[in-house]
C-alpha cells in the first residue's frame, strides 16, 4: 500500500457538494448548475483515483498531526468500485434533479439536501478509519431523513421518514457499540491496522468473544440499513417523494448496508453466527419481497419492492461467503435500478411497443418446470466448464442458478404452442451465453478484488449447503408459481385460497401496516389530513 498526501485531493469534489450549502440561494437553476459541475469534478476524480489503484495498488493518506489517521482515507479496490459507482450514478441523480424539480418551490433546499447526501456517502466509501465511517454513516441516514420529508403535508412521506429514523438509530447504535469492541479488542481505528490484527486473530484460531459480539452487530447494522425484514417498510413509501430521491437511494444508501458487510468482511468471515444471520434473514426476505413484489400494480412500488428483494439477495450472498459476487450485485443492481427509476414514466409506453412471441401469456407451468431444471442442469455444466468447483464454490452455482431463472420464461416461450428448431436452437444459445458471461464477470470481480476481499472464503458447511437448497427451490417455486397466477387470472379459475393468498401479498401480509401502527403509538404526532 502507498501512502501519499496526494490523494486528499479526492476530497475536492465531496468538499464541494458540501460547500453547496453555504451558497446563496437566489437562483435555484444556478445552484443546481453548480451542484452538476461539483458533481462532474467528483467524478472525474473518481476514474482518475481508481485508475491509479489499477495500476499501482492501494493507496492511502499519511497520518495528520495531532489527530493520526483518525481523518484518513483508504482507497483499495472496494474504494475504487464503490466509489467510481456512486460518483456516476450521482451525477446522473444531480443532472435529472435539475430539470426534474425546475419550477418548485423548494428546488433550492432539495439541491442542498442532495449534495449533502451524496457528499456523506462519499466519504463514507472513502473512510480509511471507522471514526469518519461512523459520522458520514450518521450523516448519510441524516441527509436521507430530509429528503423523505421533502413534502413535508404527505403523511406517507412522514410515516416514512419516522420508521427510517428508527431503523437508523438502531443502526448506528449497532454500529457505534460493534466498532468499540472492535477497537477495544484490537486497539486501532485505522482500517488498515484492524486488518492486519484480524488477520493475527485468524492465524490464532481464537475469536475473541467481544470481536464475536461485533462481528453479529455489523450484521444487524448492515440489515437495518438495507431495508431488510421486518424493517423494510419506509422503502416502499419513498415514491412519496421526488423521483430523484428513489434513484439517489442506489447510490451508496440502500446499499451502504452492503457496503458495510463488504468494508468488514475479513472480521465476518471468522464469525459463523453473524454470516448465518446474514444468511437467513438475507434470503427470507428476498423470497418475501419477491412474493409480494409480483402483486402490485404501481411501477414504483413495484421496484421498490423488487429493490428490497435484490439488497436481501446481496446479502445472502455475504452470508455465503461470495463477498466479490455481492460487490458485483451491487454494481450491477445499482445502474440498473436508478435507470428504471429515472425512466419508470416511460414504462407504459415500452410495455406498449414491446412485443411477446407467446400470444397466450404466461408459458404453461409444465413447461416452465422443463425450463427450470434445463437452467439447473446448464448453469451446472457452463458453471464446470468455466474452472468452478461445485463441491468448493456451491454458491456460486446456486446464485448464478437463481440469477439465471430470470430466463425461465424466454426459454419456456421458445418451446411453447408452435415450437421450431431455428427457435429453440437459438434460445438454447442465448441462455448458455448469458451464463458464461455470468460466471466470467464472477470471475473476473474475482480478480479485480484480490487482496481487497476475503479470498476463498465461500461456505460449505451444512448451514450453508441447506440454505443453498432451500433458497434455489423456492425461487423455483416461484417462478413456476407466477406463471400459474398469470395464466389463471384472466380465467377465473385460481383457486380461493391462491386469490386470498393473492391478496395477502398484496399488502405485504401487513407486516408494514403493523410497523405503521407501532411508530405511530411510539412517535404520536398528528399527521397532515390526506388529500
């Protein structure tokens, strides 16, 4: 690692999103212009940054008189990912907002409250120390708290704002308690030095108890943060506010819960109760949120609950040990869902134009069935062919199976009512493609994250192995059972419990309506009249 007091100069653009706020306001379009270019500056220095840690390694900041290394920065390859990330969905975010919110009343505050946002998850992805982690970790619920009130006379927007306070308070109680063990036990706050006493730990054989205590903390913290269950419920009362609030919410905050899990990955990969819980609650909700995500009709709701299922996907994925798989989710997650935000005005209209070669709807489950165990036995094969070891690496033969389901119907279709060999031949193609192009991206996130993530930390314990089966079978099941819902509701013939079911997941079994009635006995300030 080089350290080089040349790279406080990354600060330059967090710094001026934060200096945003002492502006005058007068002309909101000018503020908002300023806030693209502060932006734009931030980005720029993003690529540069991590091209020089491409090219020559991790870097980081020399210790600062009087203080250390307390303000410090560390910028290894999870920096350069997360920050080159943020920094570009960011300025799309800070871009959009400017004609988006043009003409209201508050344009100037929420550009203030959106550069400093941005500007806390900044430096959180820049913390080379967990005491400047901790305070833009604060900073970042703090800034989002605002934002989610923007319209102050919505009581959905204030419900919201209520139980994300509360989830983040735990949060950084979690937080705060699980990095004073950690510097207890090891006597750093530098990231660097606390790894470098984890890694003396691991070589003991010998967790201590208060490191075990963090390491479960850290998990729930990174749960709380990312909407998980049963916290989950103010993520889907964001449309209450601006659209560029949504597409801000991946960039770095929903996801700063994984981010967390990734930052401190070394200390939970010695500790099994934190990556069961990790695990277990992770993969409950992505089933739960995918359920009940196929039950709504709002394309915002909809994503949002597809957003939360996609978070517990991730960490699922950091219970199993395939730390460089969920920093690809991540990324991968993060573009794709602040553009659906960003566009879901236009959703109508490309359903409109888009065309389906199955006339009838949905595939019949039978075949769908066919298709899932063909997705199976293909990642499988393409899986080996690409140098993975399923009795090594069952993880990433389970994600990549889940990931893949996503092509159930396309493969179902081309098999469908007037099947041809041209047709299936090249669906056939198409799926062994994306598959190996699956596994090459796990392979080389691999790669780009050596040294910076655990290695060879994938699970294969029994915990491990029935979670993977449970997991894989009932997004099978799922994915069968959508098909069934579809084909049988125009019909009439869904069956009664399938139509209450239907409806109960609808509303997300009520989980948040209860959450809805606890914060409102907790919090019992009058709310706005509904208009």
């Amino acid at each position: 690692m080089t350290t080089t007091p040349l790279l406080w100069l990354v600060l330059a653009g967090p710094v001026a999103l934060l200096a945003l706020n002492l502006l005058p306001a007068s002309s909101p379009k000018r503020l908002a212009g300023v806030a693209r270019s502060a932006a734009l500056i931030n980005l720029g220095g993003a690529a540069i940054t991590a091209l020089l840690v491409a090219l020559g390694g991790s870097l980081a900041t020399p210790a600062l008189p009087g203080i250390g290394s307390v303000g410090g920065i560390l910028f290894d390859a999870l920096t350069a990912v997360m920050f080159l990330l943020v920094s570009f969905v960011g300025s799309i975010v800070v871009h959009y907002s400017r004609n988006y919110m043009a003409g209201d009343p508050g344009h100037a505050r929420f550009t203030r409250l959106l550069a400093f946002t941005l500007a806390s998850v900044l430096l959180l992805i820049l913390s080379g120390n967990m005491a400047l982690f901790f305070a833009a970790w604060v900073a970042t619920s703090l800034g989002l708290n605002q934002l989610l009130v923007f319209y102050a006379d919505r009581p959905a927007a204030i419900l919201a704002a209520r139980k994300k306070f509360i989830a983040s308070r735990l949060s950084d109680a979690c937080l705060g308690l699980a990095m004073g063990l950690i510097w207890q036990a090891t006597g750093a706050l530098d990231f660097t030095a606390v790894f470098a006493a984890l890694e003396g730990v691991a070589a003991s054989g010998e967790m201590p108890t208060g490191l075990t205590v963090a390491a479960v903390l850290i998990a729930v913290a990174a749960l709380l943060k990312s909407a998980q269950f049963p916290m989950h419920g103010w993520i889907t009362e964001v449309m209450e506010t601006p659209t560029p609030v949504s597409a801000l919410l991946h960039a770095g905050i929903i996801n700063a819960g994984g981010f967390l899990a990734l930052r401190f990955s070394p200390l939970l990969t010695l500790s099994a109760p934190s990556l069961d819980l990790l695990l277990i609650v992770g993969g409950f909700t992505a089933l739960f949120a995918s359920v009940v995500m196929l039950t709504q009709n709002s394309i915002k709701v909809a994503l949002a609950w597809s957003t939360i299922a996609q978070m517990g996907f991730m960490l699922l994925q950091c219970g199993l040990g395939a730390w460089a798989p969920a920093l690809l989710h991540i990324v991968a997650h993060s573009l794709y869902k602040a553009h659906a935000f960003l566009s879901s005005g236009s959703v109508v209209d490309i359903a409109r134009a888009s065309w389906s070669p199955s006339p009838g709807g949905a595939p019949h489950p039978a075949r769908l069935g066919l298709a899932v165990a063909g997705v199976l036995a293909g990642v499988g094969i393409v899986g080996t062919v690409s140098g993975f070891e399923l009795a090594r690496e069952p993880g990433v033969f389970a994600l990549g199976a889940i990931v893949l389901m996503g092509l159930t119907h396309y493969i179902a279709q081309s098999i469908d009512t007037r099947p041809t060999g041209f047709v299936i031949a090249r669906t056939l193609v198409g799926a062994a493609a994306v598959a190996g192009l699956w596994f090459a991206l796990q392979s080389g996130m691999a790669m780009l994250m050596a040294g910076a993530l655990p290695e060879d930390a994938y699970r294969t314990d029994l915990v491990a192995w029935a979670a993977i089966v449970a997991v894989v079978a009932s997004f099978a099941a799922l994915t069968i059972g959508q098909a069934s819902f579809i084909t049988a509701k125009p019909s009439g013939t869904m069956p009664a419990w399938a139509r209450a079911f239907y409806v109960h997941a609808h509303h997300g079994l009520y989980v948040n309506a209860l959450a809805n009635r606890l914060v409102l006995r907790l919090w019992p300030t009058r709310l706005p009249a509904r208009r």
